[in-house]
C-alpha cells in the first residue's frame, strides 16, 4: 500500500460511517470503470487501430476537426 494511499484510508477514518460507504461507493465505481476500459483497449485489434485512424485522418483532410490551442 502507498503512504499516499494510507493518507487517504486514515482521513477516510474519522468520517462517519454512511460518509466513509459514500466514498469507497465512488471509488470502487471508478475502479470497475477503469478496469472495463483496460478490457476494451486491450481487446482492440491493429486493424481496428488502423481503421481509427484512418477515420480521424479522414476527418482531419476534410476539415471535420478544430486544432486544439
């Protein structure tokens, strides 16, 4: 465990009990978030890497996109 992860878990502590559920509900949504996106990406084929990015080029030369400042 990571100190900055025990900073948390003591301030987590002195919250009262329906506070500490409130946050660990969060958490544990993020958590499961995250895990389905590592799923997505990691079942992502070259071809349909290759297929996206012929896409944003597609939109690129067309003028479908705004740079970003």
């Amino acid at each position: 465990m990571t100190e900055l992860l025990r900073q948390a878990i003591a301030q987590i502590e002195k919250l009262p009990p329906d506070q500490q559920d409130a946050i660990v509900a969060r958490f544990l949504a993020e958590l499961q978030d995250e895990q389905k996106w590592e799923t997505r990406l990691a079942a992502t084929t070259d071809d349909q890497w290759d297929q996206m990015a012929a896409m944003v080029r597609q939109e690129i030369a067309t003028g479908e996109t705004v740079p970003l400042d």
